[in-house]
C-alpha cells in the first residue's frame, strides 16, 4: 500500500505525466492491492532455519484496509475490460448466428445485418400482433415477462461491474425486491380494476387484497432488513452500490411497466398506438439513415443521423394518423377494460374522444378550398388529434431514451444489454425508447382525456 501512495504522489508532483500513464497507473495499482504477497513472519523464518532450507510463505488474507481500496478501485469503470465485461453478461459481440451467417455468407457486413435486422423485426411484429389478437390479459403477461427480462439484463451488468459474484444474497435480494415490487403494483391494479368481483368471494384472495398495502409493505421492510443483516464489513461499498442500483433498475423499469399497465385498462388503443410509434419511429429512421444517413446526429450513438431522425418524424407523423384512424373503428381497440361482471366485457358507451367530429379549417384554407370547391370542413376522430402529440413525443423525445441507453452502455463498454435477438441485441436494446413512451401517455391521458 505505500508504494501505491508513493506512486500517486510521483504522479502528483510530476505535470509532464500523460493520461495513459495515469490509466497504467491505475491498473498497476489494482494489480498491487490484488496481488501484493506478504513477507514471511518470524515464526516462518525460524521454521526455515530449523529446516535448512527455505520454503515459500503461504497466502495471507487481505486486510480490511487493502480490500477497500480495492473496492475503491473497482468503481472506476474506466479499467472495465471489454471483452471480459461481455463475457460475464452473458454477452459476445463477435457470436453470429450460424445459420444465418452461412446463409447470408455472400452479402457484406452492412447488408448482413440489414436482413437479419429485418427477419428478426418482422418475427417480432408477427408475434406482438398474435398477443395482441389474445386479448388485454395476454398484453399484460407479455409486458410481464419483458419487465423481468429487462430487469435481468440491467442487473446482471452491475454484478458484472462490481464483481459480487462472492455476495450470494444480494442476488437473491434483488429478485426479491423486484417480486415485492411487482406484488404491489400489480395488486393495485387487481384492487382497482378486479376489485368487484375478487371482495365478495371468501377465500385468501380476498385476506391478500384488503391488506394489499400492508403485506407489500411488510415484504418491503423484509428485503430491507435481510440487506442490512447480510453486510460485511470490508464489502460495504460495493453492497451499497448495488443495492442503490436494484431501486434504480426497479424505478426506471417496473415503475414504467405499471403505467403501461394503467395504458391498457383505459383501452388497448391508448396501449397499441404509443407503441407502434415508437416501432415505426425506429424502423424508419433506421430506413432512412441506412440509405440516406450522411449527417451525424449525436456523439452518444455515432449511427444515428439527421437523415435519420427527420426521416423518422415525418414516416411517424403519417403511420400515427392513419393507425389511429383504423383502430379507432373497432370497439375492441378504444373500450377500456372491463372485468366488473366476472368476465371480459370489451364494449362501451364511446366517448367523444372517439366519436367522429366536425372541425372547421382555418379561414386561409376555406377561402383556397372554396375557390377549388372543395368541403371547408373535415370530420376525424379526436383521437387522431391525440395522436399527433403522441407522434411527436415519439419521434422527438422518445429517441432520447435510445440515446439514454447508449450511453449507459458505453460507460460500461458493452454493445448492447444482451444478445437475446440476433441483430438487435437484448430485450432493454429493443425497449429503452417505450419506457419514456409509457409515462408521457399515462401523464397526457390523466391531464387532457381522462
């Protein structure tokens, strides 16, 4: 350990020293602190002696001081190895699919993955439309199992960060708090929306929704105070660290996944417009840059352009309006959820957000309409009118949530948060944008429709 103080104070005092010799001073020091052996007690020299010969001195236990420093040194992310930090995700970026790599052998880098890309988006898009024919019920199990799946690629890269492969229990802690989590906010929809029909049976379905709050509470403070028992001294920072990113991971993700939830009881429409915004935004946006792309939109993804991106706003603004036109027809898509008689009922009085409406154009507009005779007046669905400002928040904002990710992911020096979907990469890669999507719809909904 001094000669790890008397390295930093050379660099200290030195101002000629380069940044990559700092960063080689920052390895050396984690390789001193991790490997540093100690000399041989007395009792082993005396050993020695009585032997006539000397024998090495065993491994010793690092001291407390010398782990926390080496805790403290793990944090700086900026000696993560990249393919090591792949590897322990669960994540190589250089694995291809077999067959498809034989079977596209003779098409370039690019278009290799412009098709596989493409096959895995319209696989995708298939399936999302077979849940979507199941009905609500089968949504709602299907954003389930994305929110464990995303929460599993977020957590498993801070296990990979702060190497706590040797604390079991904070594994075991952080899926915990995640089912506690789960139980509470899905439980206040079953309150909410079951409600009815769950208080007049007389079974432990109706114990575990009067005390809701209460259980979910105590199942809370359970996790807190397993975490606080299961801390070791010379490994606080490193406990700490993760237990801070487990409340963060569920806030960003489950929290998120609630409101999308909240989305689908007030009417699938309100759940299947916002989403395919966000997937048609992506897709052409990904079109456009890919043939067109010149201009570099932002440092954080170095692909993204501003071809791209206005090619996207523009493809987002037209696919919006003319989906929300379709489903808005169908009582299917637009009636809220309702399950007060026991059953599915999937029909409504409409309201006049999906009533059709007359609208007036400008007066600009009658006078140039009235010289070429045509109608000065359009009749739409309101919801249309929802529709471009869900259009706009996904082509504008919602990016954000990409470029969001991107960064995090270069901060820990990995592609992407998985390797689940052959061209995109792990279920997060393919959902950073919808997190953002999910809480502007729920907030828009409450304040202007609601």
């Amino acid at each position: 350990m001094s000669e790890i103080r008397q390295r930093h104070v050379e660099v200290n005092d030195s101002e000629e020293v380069g940044l990559n010799k700092i960063e080689d001073i920052k390895k050396e020091d984690i390789r001193l602190v991790t490997e540093t052996p100690m000399s041989p007690s007395a009792d082993d020299s005396k050993r020695d002696d009585a032997d006539g010969g000397t024998t090495a001195a065993p491994p010793r236990e690092k001291t407390e001081k010398e782990m926390e420093a080496e805790d403290a040194l793990l944090l700086n992310t900026e000696d993560i190895d990249d393919n090591a930090m792949a590897a322990a995700i669960g994540q190589d970026s250089k694995k291809e699919n077999e067959v498809l790599d034989h079977a596209l052998s003779g098409l370039s880098a690019r278009w290799k993955n412009w098709v596989i890309r493409g096959i895995f988006s319209i696989a995708m898009i298939s399936g999302f439309c077979l849940v979507i024919y199941l009905g609500p019920m089968a949504l709602m199990c299907l954003v389930l199992i994305i929110q464990i799946k995303c929460f599993h690629e977020i957590i498993n890269i801070g296990y990979s960060v702060y190497k706590v492969y040797d604390l079991p229990w904070f594994r075991s802690l952080s899926w915990f708090f995640l089912v506690s989590s789960n139980y509470f906010l899905y439980g206040e929809n079953m309150v909410d929306y079951f409600g009815a029909v769950v208080l007049h049976r007389d079974d432990c379905l109706h114990f575990l929704t009067h005390y809701h709050r209460f259980i979910s509470f105590i199942l809370y403070i359970i996790g807190f105070v397993w975490f606080v028992l299961s801390l070791v001294k010379t490994h606080y920072l490193r406990q700490f660290s993760l237990f801070a990113w487990t409340h963060v991971t569920l806030l960003i993700i489950v929290t998120q996944s609630h409101l999308i939830l909240q989305n689908i009881f007030h009417g699938m429409v309100w759940f299947l417009v916002p989403v395919s915004l966000i997937i048609c935004n992506d897709i052409m946006a990904y079109i456009f840059g890919f043939f067109f792309g010149r201009t570099p939109l932002i440092k954080l993804s170095p692909k993204k352009t501003w071809e791209g991106f206005i090619g996207g706003l523009v493809g987002t603004m037209l696919f919006g309006w003319y989906l929300a036109s379709f489903l808005t027809k169908y009582d299917y898509f637009v009636c809220p959820v309702d399950f007060s008689d026991g059953h599915l009922n999937m029909t409504c009085e409409r309201t006049s957000t999906f009533s059709h409406a007359t609208y007036n154009l400008p007066r600009v507009v009658q006078f140039i309409f009235g010289i070429v005779q045509l109608p000065k007046s359009i009749q739409l669905y309101p919801f249309q009118l929802h529709t471009i400002g869900m259009g706009l928040f996904a082509s504008i904002i919602g990016p954000f949530g990409g470029f969001f990710a991107s960064g995090f992911k270069r901060a820990f020096k990995i592609k992407d948060f998985g390797d689940l979907i052959p061209g995109h990469g792990g279920m997060m890669d393919r959902f950073d944008c919808q997190l953002l999507m999910a809480t502007y719809v729920h907030v828009y909904h409450y304040s202007f429709v609601r």
